[in-house]
C-alpha cells in the first residue's frame, strides 16, 4: 500500500514551501544535479509504507553520512548530457566517411552547434562512465548501497562499454562517432539507467550531507507487524522544528494505550510548532529520510494527515466550520478503509461556537480513541472536553505546554509537561500590546449633533 | 490622499491577483487590449478618495453601460496601429522621405519587409483613427474633460488629412511620407493621448459590460463629513444567486454587531459589504443597490488571519497584532471601515469574551469610522447593549427543518444564538464512519 498525505499537510508542514522561501525540501536539497533534485522531490511526494524499505534507504543514507563521501562527478557533465541524450535523431549522427579535410577546416573555425552538442556529450559521457567505474571501485568491501552498486557494475562491465572506459584521454573524430552510435543510440537505455542510478546516488550524499551537518538522527523503523495490547507505537527523543531557530527539543512515547495525544496550553506556548515538528520528523522518517531528533524509533503507518492553517473555501461555498467537519469527515473515511494513520488537528472546532466546540470534540476524540494503531494528536482550547475524555477513554495521554508569569510578561518553557491546563493571558497580550490605551489616546473628532 | 488598505484586505476580499480566476479583477477583466489590462490593474491599486473623481468615472460607466457599445477597432488593426506607434520616426519631412526610400529599395532589392510593414501599420492607425472619430459622434452628449479632449485633437487642422487619406489601398511614398511624419512626430504627443484613450475606453466597455451582464448598479458617491452608508441590496458579486441584504451604517448607529451559526453567512455577507465599498471608491459599478456611501480613507478587514510562525506568530498573537494595526490606523483619526470577522477565535473563551468586549467597546468611540464584527461570543452583544447606544445588532438566522438546517441568508436584527455544529456532524455521518 501507498503512503499517503494531501496538500493541505504539505503545506501545513512546510515541506515544499512557496517559492524561494524556508521549506524542508529545501533543507535537503543540496543535490548536485538537477536529476538528483526531481527525484529527491518525488521521494517527498511518495514517502514508504514498508519497513524494509525505508530502513534500506535511510541504512544508505546514514553509511554515506558516517564515510562523509562527496559527489565524485562534475555538475558541468550533466549539462552536457542531458540535452545531449535528449536528441535521438538517427540523422544527427556523426559520419567517419565525410571527415575530409575540409570538414576538419570548417569545424577548427566554428564547429555548427549540434556537432558542438555531440561532441560535448560523448566527452562528458565517457568522464562519468570513467568516474563511476573509480567511484564503484573505492566502495569496494563496504555492505551498504549493494544493490545498487551491483546494478552500476553490472551496466559498466558491459562489454558494449569497453571500448569506451579504456579510451584516452583526447578522443578522435573517429572515436566520437564510434562512442556516439553505442552512446545514443544502441546502448542508450543502459546509458539512461547509469544515470539514474547518479541521480539517487546524487540524492543520497546530498541528503548525508544535511544529516551530518545539522546533527539529525536516523529513525528506526519497527516491522509492522506486532501484536497485543500496549505495543509501541512511537519514541522520539529531543525532536524539534528544522526551520525554528533554537527550537527546544521535546521527548513523547506512544504506544497503542496511549495513542491519542490531548494537548493544552495558552496562546503562544507552542503548541502549534510541536505538532508540526512532531509530524515534519512523521513525514521525513516515512520517506527513509534523517530527522531533526535525538533518537526515533516509529512503527509504520499507512498516512500522515495534519490540519493546522485550514482556509476556509467561499468559493466552493463552505464556512470555516464546515471546512472543519469536512476535513474531519475525509480522516474518517481513510480510516475507515482500515488504514493506520497519524493524524494532527490542532485547535480542532475553532470555527465554532464553545459550546458546539466542545460537544463535538468530545464526540469525535472518543470515537478516534476507538482505533489504537492510529496515532492521534489533538489541541484545543476547550479544556473542559479534556476532564469528561479522561473519565471516557482510557488510552488518552493528557499533555500541556506551560505558561510562567514573570510580572506582566508571560514566559514560555516550550516543554511538554504532562496534564491539562487552563493557563490563559490573552488579556495579558492585549494589553501589553497598548491596544486600548492607542484607541483611548487617539484623535476622536467631535460628533456632530445632526446626523445626516 | 490615498484610499489606504493592505495585502490582508486585498486577500481577504480576493480583490486584485491577475492570475486568480476567482478574484475581482478576474471578474472585471474583459478587456481586449494589453494596455487596457494594464489600467484595469492599475485602477484596483489605486481607489480614488475624491467623491468627484469617483462619480465622474461611474458616470462614464454608467454611460456606456446604458448604451451597449462595443470598442470601435478589431484587435488586430488596434495591435497594429499600437506596434506602428510605439517606434518613432525622423524628425523632419526630408528625413522620412529618405529613409522610406531607403526601405523602398530594400524591398524591391533583397525582399526586406520593414516597408510592408510600416505601411500596414500606417494603415491600421488611420483606420483606428478614422473609426474613434466615427465612435466619438455616437458619444457626443457625453461632456467629460476626456472626451471633449480627444475630440479636439481629432479635430485639428492637421488631423483632418487624415481623413481624407484613402481607406484600404497602398498609400503612394509621398502619402506614406507624409502621413508616417504627421503622424509619429507632428502630432506626437496627441496621438499618445489617443493610444491612452483607446485603453480607457477598453475598460470602460469592458466593465460596463460586465455591469450589465450581472445586473450592476452604481454607487452614488457622497463627501466624508456626512458619514453614511447606505444601500437596500448588497450580495456578493462572484456568487451565482447571491441573497442581497440591506445595509445602513450613520454616525449615531456605526457598529454593526453580528452574530449566527456556522455557515449562516457571516463571513460572506461581510466580503460583500467590504467589496462593494472597495469597487464603489473605484467608481466601478457594486453587487449593491441605491448605494450612497461617504468616501473613507480606507478600508480594513480581517477575515482569514493566518498565523506566521516563520515570525514566530501563534494565531492569536496574529489576530491581536492585526487589531493592534487597525488600532494605530483609527487612532490616527481617519474614516474607516473596519470589517473584524470572528473576533479572537484563536484563543480560549474567556479571554475572547473580555478581549472582544474591551475591544469592540474602545472602537465604538470612534463615530467617524464604521465597524463590522462578527463572534459567536454571543455574550459579549448582551452586554455591549448596556453600556452602548451607537451599535446595531444583526444575526444570519437558521432554520431546522427536521435535522437539516437551512439558512435563508437574510439580515435579521437582533442577536441569536442558533447552533447547530453537532447537528452538521451528524448529518455528515462522521461518527459511524470511524466505528
């Protein structure tokens, strides 16, 4: 089965971004091509649901991370492939016969741009055939990346290629032509294959390369498969938000007594930045990719599903609330296809009345409560529905993040502490703000006595 | 002065955004020339602040929406002429002739085409011309500084060659000569004015055809001092079938406190109202019957309020910065309209009924401005009845029939305290989904 997720979570979580700005595709993608970086995007479009599978990548990535290997290829050579393979025109190929001396001629004065093209192309193919041969060789003896190296060795002892790895330096006319008919046209598909394999090479050490740097752990990936009551679901130790400068790291354990997460807490303590580093580091160790922790260890599930900064929709004619009830109603179908997910509503209700608000949230929570493979993490500023939950289901963990008074100043831990709160200060805010005191101290005209 | 506004509003309202197939621009945007795109978008920018300026433009729409006219040149002939008169020409008669010369034997040398080219261009100006001078005897009685402007230049001396230039056939060198100098050096400066005029009168047609297309009207535009709005329909413009709802905001009744359920028609009944006051100071024609409203200074709403935590914003802090703005805006003593849609939703109950109390109450002072809130904080409304007298309370009702609800979109005044969140959950069959 896929893994799934939907815009509305990728947004919620950053993970493209809008143009130009902070994204964590954009903490990644140190990709030194430009194939590297389309396939870093589709692993972020299709994150695993297998187990294997994501250990297997994220073994790669974290063996790539500790040798700290740097990409052995040059950017310029992929420029010059690429639009170089792009042409499969049998008519463009080179011709031994017409290398008379007046082609040499013309082209010592200026060589025509798709000859350029070819000759360009055969050159900085045969380097990289050369490199991923040296670069095969020195991984020579470690465990990791197998397969893939296999499938590399495999295309380049073709004996299609021979001629080619043992060609000089400079290539003749002859040669090009030669290189160019295997190349382009009767080897091709191998050719294209070799590249691919670069390019997810490419993803790999780009993707090592951020790990070692920012410090970020590779998750564990639990086989999907355990049974019984009060199994583990979750362990992350010391996660925190990748784009938040000095985030504070916070620890949460879920196993299936505990999956459905209350969380509390006044305004500003950060609630909402927990939740999404909590599924940012969900969603990357889906992908198989490192995560902004101090130590994870996940069962996998089929989806992950945030609703944090829902528009509302007037032009298909829903309020903010419906909106809500519609977003909720989609988490019920999938999982009512008996599919395990990771779902996250912060400020579920907000666009209602308190007291619709709390019926529903104590309505809904309970019923999510019922599916103890998902993993549920819930917000909300109503905290009278968190004592009737308490006594209804006992799989709740109750969670808040703390407010300190300090004077007039409201200061905040950003750590997680168990219970419920009802810290609140908004007033507080508004009147640090100078809200009302702006509004009183303003020019007010004089009323007229005739209103017109 | 400037109508002020900001990105908050314009998003809110989905107002300007050329690339947005729902914004009013959109909607507006009919135009047949680049140029006349390009001044709709200005004229969105830039709202006018003068009750003059304003009923002088709606009055030209409301010309022309009245006569059903279409823009007197096809788009090709009018891309021509726009190509031929964007470059320039020598600035004498000898000197033109000379080159034109020069281009002649081009073309009959090596097949050059810039002499083609410069005579269809000249050809299409002329005909343009020729059918602007048809098009403006058909609007004589329109007496706008614009119009009578451009009529004067068409009818300059000079200008009358033109009309006498041959329609259709190849004009001979000396012709071409002659004309392309008058044309692109004499008359310079006039036919840039006739260009702009020409994108003017695009949008005019443009717009007033949309008018007309959805029933339309036009805001009659009064001075500031007498600080009133008032209309007997306003819906919003992009909906099909919008429910229309009356309006009248004065100085001794300028805060309108609203209230009713989810999906009632809050947030859309204050879109329409914020849209119509926005396209009226445009003198662009509003989903809103007999309006006359007191031109402002600007107009503020805050409807969909994101958080922003890359600033590090919670929700609510966002809310309470954006009120703080709007605070700092009103307190500077201009005319405003305000428009606060649910009210510190982000934060607990409490907080939000003292908040938007303490709030709603400081605002009231401030009888030069009009203010629209929205809560379902309906507490906060029997409270503020006591200790103000300038407010009007109105609520979107609901209707159940059965377990459905319905909801008849119309203003009813008074406060209500309809709800029916559970019910929507209900019927949406939630519950039995996850068991």
């Amino acid at each position: 089965m896929l893994f799934t997720t939907d815009k509305q979570t990728l947004d919620d979580l950053n993970i493209f971004g809008k143009h130009g700005g902070d994204s964590i595709y954009n903490i990644f993608n140190r990709c030194a091509t430009r194939g590297g970086a389309g396939i870093l995007e589709e692993m972020f479009r299709y994150p695993l649901a297998d187990s294997e599978a994501i250990n297997k990548r994220s073994g790669i990535i974290q063996s790539f991370a500790a040798l700290d290997t740097s990409f052995p290829f040059k950017t310029a050579a992929f420029d010059a492939a690429t639009p170089y393979l792009a042409n499969t025109d049998e008519r463009s190929k080179l011709t031994v016969q017409e290398n008379s001396v007046a082609r040499k001629l013309t082209n010592m004065m200026a060589m025509d741009a798709d000859t350029q093209l070819i000759y360009k192309g055969v050159e900085s193919l045969t380097d990289l055939l050369k490199q991923a041969k040296e670069f095969i060789k020195e991984l020579d003896g470690n465990g990791f990346y197998r397969e893939e190296k296999e499938e590399m060795s495999v295309i380049l002892n073709d004996p299609a290629f021979a001629a080619i790895l043992q060609s000089r330096e400079k290539l003749s006319h002859a040669q090009i032509a030669e290189f160019d008919v295997i190349l382009r046209f009767r080897q091709r598909n191998l050719v294209e294959k070799l590249l691919g394999l670069i390019f997810y090479l490419d993803v790999y050490l780009s993707v090592a390369k951020v790990a070692a740097e920012r410090k970020f752990v590779f998750p564990k990936a639990l086989p999907a498969n355990q049974q019984g009551n009060g199994h583990d679901l979750l362990k992350l130790e010391g996660v925190y938000h990748p784009l938040v400068k000095n985030a504070v790291p916070n620890s949460i354990h879920v196993t299936t007594d505990s999956n459905v997460i209350f969380l509390t807490g006044a305004n500003m303590a950060g609630k909402s930045t927990f939740m999404k580093s909590l599924s940012i580091a969900m969603f990357l160790a889906h992908a198989g990719f490192p995560v902004a922790a101090k130590k994870m260890e996940f069962a996998v599930l089929d989806g992950v599903y945030t609703t944090i900064n829902l528009p509302d929709n007037l032009g298909m004619g829903a309020s903010h609330f419906y909106a809500e009830v519609l977003r909720v109603k989609k988490m019920a179908q999938e999982l009512s296809l008996k599919k395990d997910l990771f779902i996250v509503f912060d400020e579920l209700f907000r666009g209602t009345n308190v007291k619709d608000a709390y019926e529903a949230t104590i309505a809904i929570t309970s019923a999510f409560a019922k599916k103890r493979e998902s993993i549920f993490v819930i917000s909300t500023h109503i905290i009278e529905a968190g004592d009737v939950l308490k006594e209804k289901c006992g799989n709740i963990s109750f969670v808040y993040l703390p407010t300190r008074m300090k004077g007039h100043q409201p200061e905040y831990t950003y750590t997680l502490e168990q219970g419920i709160t009802s810290d609140r200060h908004g007033m507080v805010i508004v009147n640090n703000e100078g809200i009302l005191e702006i509004l009183r101290n303003g020019k007010k005209k004089p009323q007229k006595t005739t209103a017109t | 002065m400037s109508f002020i506004t900001d990105k908050q509003t314009l998003d809110d309202l989905n107002i300007t955004g050329r690339f947005s197939p729902q914004s009013l621009f959109s909607l507006f945007n009919a135009t047949r020339t680049r140029g006349g795109e390009k001044l709709l978008d200005r004229m969105f920018h830039e709202p006018l602040s003068d009750p003059a300026a304003i009923n002088s433009r709606s009055g030209v729409l409301k010309y022309f929406h009245e006569r059903e006219l279409s823009f007197p040149v096809s788009a090709q002939v009018f891309e021509d002429a726009e190509a031929y008169l964007g470059g320039s020409t020598g600035s004498s008669f000898l000197a033109v002739a000379g080159d034109l010369l020069r281009k002649k034997a081009l073309e009959t040398a090596v097949k050059d085409e810039q002499y083609g080219h410069l005579q269809n261009g000249l050809l299409a100006t002329i005909g343009m011309l020729n059918a602007l001078q048809g098009f403006l005897q058909k609007v004589s009685d329109l007496s706008t500084g614009q119009f009578e402007a451009v009529q004067a230049a068409l009818n300059t001396h000079r200008a009358k060659w033109l009309q006498d230039a041959p329609e259709g056939q190849p004009l001979s060198l000396f012709q071409l000569a002659r004309y392309d100098h008058l044309i692109r050096h004499v008359l310079r400066e006039e036919t840039e004015n006739i260009l702009d005029f020409m994108y003017h009168l695009d949008v005019y047609i443009a717009v007033s055809n949309v008018a007309r297309a959805r029933g339309f009207s036009y805001a009659q535009a009064l001075p500031k001092e007498q600080n009133i709005f008032r209309t007997t329909a306003v819906s919003h413009p992009a909906l099909e079938k919008a429910v229309a709802n009356p309006l009248t905001l004065q100085e001794d009744r300028n805060v309108l406190f609203l209230t009713g359920a989810n999906m009632a028609g809050k947030s859309t009944f204050m879109k329409s109202l914020g849209i119509a006051v926005y396209l009226a100071h445009m003198g662009f024609p509003v989903a809103a019957k007999d309006m006359q409203f007191s031109v402002r200074d600007g107009l503020y709403t805050s409807i969909n309020v994101p958080d922003n935590l890359n600033l590090g914003y919670s929700h609510f802090y966002a809310e309470v910065l954006r009120v703080k703005k709007v605070a700092e805006e009103v307190a500077k003593g201009h005319d405003l309209l305000v428009i606060f849609d649910e009210l510190f939703k982000g934060t607990n109950v409490k907080d939000a009924y003292d908040a938007t109390l303490a709030v709603t109450k400081e605002f009231s002072t401030y009888r030069n401005s009009f203010f629209v809130i929205s809560t379902h904080i309906i507490e906060v409304g029997d409270r503020l009845k006591e200790d103000c007298d300038n407010l009007q309370f109105s609520y979107l009702p609901t209707i159940m029939e059965g377990t459905v609800p319905r909801y008849p979109y119309t203003l009813t005044a008074g406060i209500t305290s309809d709800r029916h969140g559970m019910v929507i959950i209900e019927n949406e069959k939630i519950l039995e989904m996850i068991e």
